[in-house]
C-alpha cells in the first residue's frame, strides 16, 4: 500500500509541475527537475530509490515509442545523414574522448569504467530540447534533427554501455567479441523490431474494436522490450524500429476511432511518464550526496569535467559534420550551405535525461568488477549531468536562439500547403460523391457537397487576415453556441428520468466528436 501512495503522490506533484510550468511559460522538464531537487531536502520526505527494470522497462520503451510514432519518415530520410552523424559518431566519439580525458584525472579507474561513464553521458534526451524548440518556433530541420539524434543515440550510447561494461567485467574482451556484440546486440534489435512491427501491423489491421487496437499499441513496447532482453538484443534499437515502421503505416491500419483513441491515450502517457522522469531525478539528489563515499574535491573535479567536456566535444563535433561534409558534390548540390547560428544552437541543444538515468543504472554492480570502481561517484556525476544541462542549458537556449535568429514562422507555408492539398481532396470527394450518389436523396447529395466545399474554403481562409472573422470562424462560433445548447437539454432530460444515461452518453459523445473537429478548425 505504501508503494501505491508514493505512486500517487509522486503522479500529483509531476501534473501539479507540469501546469505550473505552463502557466509560468517554463517548460515542464526545468521546473519538474527543480521541484524534485527541492522536495528531496525536506524533513520527511522518503528516500526514492530507482531500479533499473523501472526505468529500462516501465519509462523508456514507452518513451521512445512514441517518440518513433510520431516521426515523419520522409523528414527521417532527408535529414538521415546528419542524424547518423550525431547519433552514432558523436555519442562515439564523446564517449571515447571523455573516458579517455576522466582516466587522466581518476588513474586508478579501469579505462574501461571511464568510457563506460562517457557512453552514459553522451547521448542528448530530445525531451526538453524539441519542447523548447517548437515552443520559440525553431526551424522545423533542426526539430527534426534533433528528434532523430534523440531515437538512435540511445542505442548506440547503451550498446557501449554494455560493451565497456562487458570489458570492465571480463565478460566482453578482444576486437572480435566485440564485433560480434554489436551485431547481435544491434542488428538483432533490427530483426525484431521489424519483425514485432510487421506482426503488430498484422493484429491492427484485423481489429475493428479501438480498444483492442489501443491494447495492442500499449502492449507493442513492452512486449518487445521483454523479448529483446531475453534474446540479449538492444530492446531500443527494436522499439525505435517497430515504432518508425507502424508510424509511418498507421494512416492505413486503423480506423479514424482507433487514431483519434490511440492519439489520446499515448499523450496522456507520455505526459504522465516524462513529467515522472524528471521528478526522480532531482528527488534522487540527496540519496546520491548521502552514499557517495568519494572525496568532496575528487567528486567536484569530476563532475565539472565532465559536464564541459560534452558540451566542448559537441561543439568541435558539431562544425566540421555540419561543412566539412559539403566537400562531396552530392551533398553540397543537395543542400543549401547553412549559417553557423544553426548547427551553434543544435550544439547547445544537448540536454541529458531519460537515456542517461537508464544508461547509469546498468552500470555493473561493484563487486563484480575485479579491484572495483568508483561506481558511487559515477551515479552521481550522471544525475549531476542531468541537472547541469538541464538547467544551464535548457535555460538558456530560447535566448541563444533568439539572440542568433534562428527562427523559423511556418505557419503560413504550412497553411499554403494544406490549401492546396485540400483543394485537391475536396475535388476528389466530389468526383467519387457524383459517382456514387446514385439512388441518394437530392438533399442530402447538396449537404455532402457543402461539407467538401466548406472544408476547401476553410482551408484557404486560413491563410487570410486573423482580424476580421472569417465564414468558417463564425461557423464555427455559432454552432459551438447550439453545441452547448443542445448538451443542455440532454442533461436536464437525463436528470429529470426521461432519458436513461446511455441516451445522454451517446449524444453527448456525438457533440463532442464535432466540437472537437470545430476547435480543430480554429487552430
């Protein structure tokens, strides 16, 4: 019972953070991160202890599953190159050169050990940074950008965990073995991914029920996830595929409840599940400061060097992927050349969070490692690089940004494009509503032709002045007006027995269904 009543309280205080943070204009990650920072001091407050299975198994697959659902693929593609720059060969390279640099400092730790804590620390979470980056309207490429780096750098930055692990334990030794863990670890989270995503398209292509089709969507990670640790694959090289692939398909799998159903129920999730991640970090503050049993100065010396070394190594990173790649006529013909304020913001872009909680917590245990290691000051200096990131760099992005110009208005454009699909839908309704409106009442073949013609000028209406109210608007205004009129009188019927509830559930889910396409229209 104890554990439930933490669960709860730990759900209230992260939604409680999260509407704070939109009222204050924050976002949510930053205040979530310095309120459990704060409730972790108080006289009284419980020790929260993390175990890796929760957050290998019960916040990241999840995590990052919706984060591949909601991926464009097109956008994927064209920004693939990039992407695999930053989320394979830097978290590579941040890994190596900071393992390299902390043996320096911490001599009598395993070189292994030390570049085990640079995998940790390597891979950016696109958590706070994409919702800083759509909240200051960044260009929609270096969104995307960084939505990739954050799908794929999780894989490669826990595969290193496990292989320098693996060497730091004996486990794991010589350039072949090595190799061979990488292909098994990694192509096999490739097989099964596509393979669960195949099979989960399959389950979705034959359920007509919504609530099984959200049953099969929740379950799809986890299932997942279980059958990749068994196999000893990378659960998030497998998650991140079966998520891409059923991304891209669900258009074509599932019916416009099941969407609209399975669209809520992972906000609601995701929402529920980052606003939780954060929280645990900062409440795991004072437990951390209580074991650590290295130095004061050793563990300072540590953490600051650390923390500038991955974001110094993603600046040099950062520059020469970004031009020195436009040497090759294909790429320099593909792409305009870009000015240094974009890849400067992407470079600072490089908050730490989820992947880093995970990555830290399957560090090897102390007594498996022969002569030991610091494995008590390495947690900290993970949780510390959360907090440091999180909070000098997510902070101070928006003004970076605005301060280099790096902005992008695509509202209009975005609207231009939308007009000129829906022109073509709408002609596309009207060329099968003749050909099929056969046999149907005159009045209702003018009512469906109005709804196509109302959806068009709508479209375009959108790209007009906001100051005067538009035909669509006033629509809109007024039929939400007999909306509300209309849920009145259901509601007074029910209540006064002339109805049973299932007659008022029915109607109201009607109402609802088209006021929610209303609110749509006004956005």
């Amino acid at each position: 019972m104890e554990g439930i009543v933490d669960t709860v309280v730990l759900i209230v205080i992260a939604v409680a953070g999260a509407a704070l943070a939109r009222r204050l204009g924050f976002v949510a990650p930053l205040v979530l991160l310095v309120a459990g920072l704060g409730l972790s001091f108080l006289p009284g407050m419980p020790e929260i202890h993390v175990e890796p299975e929760l957050v290998l198994v019960g916040i990241l697959p999840p995590l990052l599953y919706v984060a591949a659902l909601q991926t464009s693929i097109p956008a994927f593609r064209r920004a693939l190159r990039p992407i695999i720059l930053l989320a394979v060969g830097l978290v590579i390279f941040t890994a190596l050169i900071t393992g390299a640099v902390l043996h320096l400092l911490l001599p009598d730790v395993p070189l292994s050990a030390c570049v085990a804590l640079g995998a940790v620390v390597a891979p950016p979470d696109a958590v706070s940074a994409t919702a800083i980056a759509r909240r200051i309207g960044l260009p929609r490429r270096i969104v995307t950008l960084l939505e990739g780096e954050s799908l794929l750098n999780d894989a490669t930055a826990l595969v290193m965990v496990r292989i320098a692990g693996g060497a730091l334990t004996g486990t794991a030794v010589g350039f072949w073995n090595i190799g061979r863990d990488v292909v098994v670890i990694a192509g096999g989270g490739l097989l099964l991914g596509f393979a669960a995503a195949v099979l989960a398209a399959w389950l979705h292509k034959k359920i007509k029920d919504p609530l099984l089709d959200d049953a099969v969507s929740l379950l799809t990670p986890f299932v997942v996830v279980v059958v990749a640790e068994e196999l000893h694959t990378s659960s998030v090289v497998a998650v991140v595929v079966a998520g891409l692939y059923l991304g891209h398909r669900i258009p074509y799998l599932l019916s416009p409840t099941s969407r609209l159903q399975m669209e809520a129920v992972w906000r609601l999730i995701n929402f529920l599940l980052e606003g939780a991640v954060f929280l645990l970090v900062g409440l795991q503050l004072r437990e951390l400061v209580g074991d650590l049993e290295t130095g004061v100065a050793t563990t300072v010396q540590a953490t600051v060097l650390v923390f500038g070394l991955i974001v110094v190594l993603r600046f040099v990173w950062m520059y020469p992927a970004t031009y020195l790649a436009r040497l090759f006529p294909k790429v320099r013909n593909r792409e305009e050349r870009p000015s240094p304020a974009g890849p400067t913001v992407v470079a600072w872009a490089g908050m730490r969070g989820v992947v880093t909680l995970a990555a830290v917590l399957t560090l090897p245990p102390v007594d498996k490692v022969p002569g030991g290691y610091p494995r008590d000051l390495f947690v900290f200096v993970a949780f510390a690089i959360i907090v440091l990131t999180l909070l000098i760099q997510g902070t101070t992005l928006p003004l970076l940004a605005n301060r280099l110009g790096v902005r992008e208005d695509t509202s209009t454009a975005d609207a231009l494009a939308e007009a000129a699909v829906q022109n073509r839908a709408s002609r596309a309704a009207l060329e099968a509503l003749e050909e099929h409106a056969d046999g149907a009442p005159d009045s209702v073949v003018d009512r469906l032709r109005g709804i196509a013609e109302n959806r068009n000028n709508g479209a375009w209406e959108r790209l007009g002045s906001q100051e005067q109210e538009t035909p669509s608007a006033a629509y809109s205004r007024l039929r939400r007006e007999m909306i509300t009129a209309e849920r009145h009188v259901f509601k007074i019927a029910r209540n006064e027995g002339r109805i049973p509830e299932e007659v008022l559930t029915r109607a109201q889910r009607d109402l609802d269904l088209e006021e929610s396409q209303l609110n749509r229209s006004d956005d």
